[in-house]
C-alpha cells in the first residue's frame, strides 16, 4: 500500500499529465530531492524556487491568473505565516473581480507535530487558515484521501489549502489507489528515488533515474465538505481530523473493551467546507461530542465546530460538549515529552471521553 508521500506524488503526476498543472514548486521541490518529505520526486513540472516564501505564494498568483494551474509548496506550515497578506489576496481575488478571474492555485504544506521538530516545525496552521476567506481547507488522515483530496484540489477552479500531517507522511494506507501495483516494493521500485551512503552518491544515482509511473491512475476524487464515519457508535461523537483520527480510534477501541462505551468517530477530511449534517446527525444520535485537534486552543476551529453544535443540537445533547486541543504554549518543545505534552495523545483522550459519558444528563 502507499505511504501519504507516494499518494501525493501520484496525484501530482496524474495532475501534470491529465489535469493541466503547469508548475509545481517551491523550496526543494525540484531535482534532486524532491521535497523534503519526497512528494515532488520525479514529477516533470516540479523545479525549485528561491528561499521565500512570499515570493512562492506571489508567483502562485500570478500564475494563476495568468492561466496556469499550479501547485506551490510552503515546505514547513510553520514557514508561512509571513504570507497572510498574499493568502488574503489569493483568497479574495475571485470575489473582488465579481466572478470575473478564477485563481486554481493549490497550495501545499506540511503541518503539525509528530517528528520532534521543535518550534519551527511543528506548528498546526489549519486554524488560521480557516481566518482567511476564500480558501478551500482539506487535511487528508489517509494515503487513498490525499490521493483523491489533490485530485479535487487539483480540479477546482479556486485556491485550495492542502494540509498533510508529518506525522502520517510515512504510514501506509489500508486501501488501495486506484492505478497502483498491488505489490508495495514494486511501488517503491517504480515512483521512489534512489538513495545511497552519502549525498553524493545519492547526487549521482539521480543523474539518470526517471520513475515509472503505474499505468492505472484515475481521476479519483474525494469531494470537499464530505466527512467520514471511521467507526459508528451509539453512546459518543468523536469530531477530528488528520493524525488524531488514529489516536481517537485506539483509545476509543481500550475504553470500548473496558468500559463498554461506543464511540461514533468522524473523520472530517474538509475544514473549509465542512460537514455539518453528518456531524449533526451523529450529535442527534449520541448525545454526546468531543471535539479533537491539535491546533493551540484559543480561536481553533473546534470552538467554531462547538458553537454551532450548541446552536443545532441544544436540545438533543445530554452532557456538555468539549474541545480538546493542544496546550496553550508558544510553540512545541524539542525533547519528547515536551512535545507529547503539547498535543492531545491516547490518555488524554480516554480521559476526555470518559468525563463526558460519567456526564448526567
């Protein structure tokens, strides 16, 4: 099965030889790397862009304008946030001109904690975002919806956020792509680049390296505003995105075995927009919410989510809702147990859980 990074790759390169992208990149897109987390291997349209950040959004736009379609990467979500004011242009330039110009620009960043990077490389960006009108939001928590969110990103005739986390880029999927061999070391022979004992060999094997596509890739797309039911339950709704859907699931399985509650589990998939009747739906049914991210907590998007909880489903709840978000700190410390402590882990949610359902009605 592919890992997030080899999802992405192929999205890409279906996206350069059938959807019209014209240019992808960024810092360290290009050859010889690829990107950093080696989403932009081999693909024909990718080339490396200067260290700025600004002038990668910029270009993106003007691009898009132009009549290009393409994919621009911000090679850490902590690196742009000296890009707001080029977002809220992007964002509202389809607005402004009255329908006029369409942008389809789609950004990509890598967001969130999960490989100890520290304050520069571990920050959730997804709350922001959702600030900055205009813009379609998508954090895919599978290899098969990365694949066919960048489709549909890819498609859409606006500006779309793509936001993967670093801590699922490497795992690999359940479900197979549509077009991919069946086989995941032949995968790897096919689409990955060849590595070595030192830079320089790996400088060198690249020279001549080209990837083999798999043959098989469709247009496959997941569509913006659909969530998914990971799991169906009966006593609790679990609303989240991205790595946390994993998280949710296993503590939601132990407190399952050990104290018998059943725990319904939504996978948003789309922030902007988002699924309100599939969430409100399972409210109605449960009773009970927790909302789950990593994001810092004040002004996240889990407060949005509950409000309009609260508005909806007033009535049908029997216990209070809760959002259960990283810590209220700066940034995310280098050693483990700084970063554990700054993001929401398994315990934390059993305990979550747990509190709302000992909740009387």
């Amino acid at each position: 099965m592919a890992t997030m990074a080899q999802a992405i790759r192929m999205a890409l390169h279906y996206g350069e030889e059938n959807l019209g992208v014209t240019d992808i990149f960024g810092e360290d897109v290009g050859p010889p790397l690829g990107g950093v987390f080696t989403c932009t291997q081999g693909l024909k349209t990718a080339y490396n862009s200067p260290l700025d950040e600004r002038g990668i959004i910029g270009c993106a736009l003007g691009l898009a304008l132009a009549g290009q379609r393409p994919v621009c990467e911000i090679q850490f979500g902590d690196y742009i946030f000296n890009t707001i004011d080029l977002l809220k242009i992007v964002g509202n330039s389809h607005w402004a001109s009255i329908g006029q110009f369409e942008i389809p620009l789609v950004c990509m960043t890598i967001v969130g904690a999960g490989i100890h990077g520290s304050i520069y490389h571990s920050h959730s960006f997804e709350s922001i975002a959702s600030h900055i009108p205009g813009w379609k939001i998508v954090l895919p928590s599978t290899p098969i919806d990365a694949y066919g969110m960048m489709i549909s990103a890819i498609k859409d005739p606006n500006p779309v956020m793509f936001l993967y986390p670093k801590a699922l880029i490497r795992v690999k999927g359940t479900e197979l792509i549509p077009g991919e061999p069946e086989d995941e070391k032949e995968l790897h022979r096919m689409i990955d680049a060849p590595t070595g004992p030192t830079l320089y060999h790996i400088m060198e094997a690249r020279k001549s390296w080209k990837p083999e596509w798999p043959k098989g890739l469709t247009d496959y797309q997941v569509p913006f505003g659909k969530a998914k039911i990971v799991q169906e339950g009966s006593d609790i709704t679990i609303v989240t995105y991205a790595r946390h859907v994993f998280m949710a699931k296993e503590a939601a399985d132990k407190l399952k075995q050990t104290e018998g509650i059943s725990a319904e589990i939504i996978d948003l998939r789309t922030l902007y927009p988002w699924d309100r009747e599939t969430v409100m739906n399972s409210v109605r049914k449960t009773g009970r919410v927790l909302i789950l991210n990593e994001d810092t907590p004040v002004t996240n998007f889990g407060e949005h989510i509950y409000r309009e909880i609260v508005d909806t489903c007033f009535y049908e709840l029997v216990a209070k809702p809760r959002v259960l978000a990283g810590a209220d700190v700066p940034g995310v410390g280098l050693h483990p147990n700084l970063e554990f402590a700054s993001i929401p882990q398994v315990q934390d949610i059993e305990k979550a859980i747990l509190a709302i359902c000992s909740e009387k009605p």
